[in-house]
C-alpha cells in the first residue's frame, strides 16, 4: 500500500489527520485507563 504525496499541502493534510485519529484515540483510552487503575483501589481488604 502506497501513498503518493504530490504536494506539501497534501502530505500536512494526511499528517494532521493522522494526528487527530491519535489524539482521539487517546482521549477516550487515558480516563478507561484511569477508571481501570482507580477501580481496584475501592475493592482492597483491610485486616
């Protein structure tokens, strides 16, 4: 698979695009993340 880029305004486009897939991705992965880590905290037993 492969990409021809014919100008720099092309190539910007794709890579800005690609951040932003990245970006969201991110967003919505760092608070399951979170919940994930902070979950386990309630469920400790306490002699």
């Amino acid at each position: 698979m492969e990409t021809d880029f014919n100008t720099l305004q092309e190539f910007l486009t794709h890579t800005k695009g690609i951040a932003y897939l990245l970006i969201g991705v991110a967003l919505v992965a760092l608070p399951l993340f979170w919940r994930f880590i902070t979950g386990r905290d309630g469920k400790k037993q306490t002699f």
